[in-house]
C-alpha cells in the first residue's frame, strides 16, 4: 500500500535492466582484464603491453555490442531472462 507521501514518478516506472545481461557481463570482464593488466603495464612502465591493453578495453566495447545485436542484450531473444 502505497503512503500519501508517496508519488509515482512516469518516467522511472519501467524495469531498466541494470545491464544484467551475457552481453554486459561479456564486455565488462573483457574491459576489466584489460584495464587492471594495462595498470599493472604502466606501473611497470612497459608501454607497449598499455597500449596493446588499450585495444583490449575496446575490443570488450565491440564484443558487447556484437553480443546484443546477436540477441544476448538484456531482453535479447537469446538473453534467457526470466525476470
């Protein structure tokens, strides 16, 4: 039951997903493996292994989007939600 305090808000009614998705955990993981091994990289201050990190970073962009046009985005037909 709802309190008299209590207001509705339209624009925040509809279930956003929260990026729970293969498609999501896929890109994420990639990015994080590149991020953390290009910190170790530029501590140590080996430049190329930052740089080739870097591209990691965003091949785990590509990896994503390619994931949620193949249907494994939140709501994909082949995401399995069942939430």
């Amino acid at each position: 039951m709802a309190n008299a305090n209590t207001q509705i808000d339209p624009m925040h009614a509809d279930e956003i997903g929260h990026g729970n998705s293969k498609a999501a955990w896929a890109a994420v993981g990639i990015m994080m493996v590149g991020f953390v091994a290009g910190g170790i990289a530029f501590a140590a201050h080996n430049h190329l292994v930052v740089y080739i990190c870097s591209g990691v970073v965003l091949l785990g962009l590509v990896v994503g989007w390619i994931m949620k046009k193949a249907g494994y985005g939140v709501n994909g037909s082949k995401s399995g939600d069942s939430h």
